[in-house]
C-alpha cells in the first residue's frame, strides 16, 4: 500500500492491539555535510521499538517512509526487507506477547515541514 495514510480504523485497531513500550532511535546524520546541495541525500536510521501484543500470533505493522530499508529483526529473526517492507509500512507477523522490533532504513530528508530537514 504504498503511498497510503494511516486509516482512522487501522489506528484504532492497531491501537487496541499494540501498546509501545519504548523507542531508541539512533541517527547518523553525517550525510548532511556534503559539495552539493542537489544531491539527493539520505541518512541512516536505527530504531527499536518494544511493544506489546493483545492477541500473541496476530499480524500488524510498522509505519515507515523511507527510499531504502537495510535490516530488519523482529524478536530477534532477521526479516528479509523486501519482503516485508513496500515504502511505506513494515508487515509484522506471528507476533508474541512482548516483541522488539529493530530496523536500520536509509531516510530521506525533506523540505516539506515534515521529517528531517536539510536545507
């Protein structure tokens, strides 16, 4: 779906599904500094995320806008990115009680009041 919003009823579904326990987001935001600034630039993001699942097994997933995932674990399995990444969400399947999710992306900045900004 990509290119979708978030609709007000995968939000609530999802809301009565997961409950977040924490994120630890790491940026390398060394990219920024470059000779051009018509380059297309990205920057690399490492997140993890700690949540908790109401119904052990059920199947959700993780918002993500990005040109390029690189990793993905979930629960400690490596996920095949191509796989479960299509631009802008993450399929999270067979989920346990309590998961971490960890997922290294190249993201894109942006000069549209959203996101990363480099100007």
């Amino acid at each position: 779906m990509p290119g979708e919003n978030l609709s007000r009823d995968e939000a609530r579904e999802r809301a009565a599904l997961l409950s977040v326990d924490g994120y630890d987001v790491a940026l390398d935001l060394r990219s920024a500094v470059g000779e051009s600034d018509d380059e297309p630039r990205t920057f690399r993001s490492v997140t993890t995320v700690r949540f908790r699942c109401a119904e052990p097994g059920a199947t959700s997933f993780a918002d993500l806008i990005a040109p390029s995932v690189t990793a993905v674990s979930l629960n400690g399995r490596d996920l095949d990115p191509g796989e479960v990444f299509d631009g802008t969400r993450i399929a999270l399947e067979d989920l346990a009680a309590d998961n971490e999710l960890i997922v290294d992306a190249q993201c894109a900045y942006s000069r549209t009041g959203e996101g990363m900004h480099r100007f």
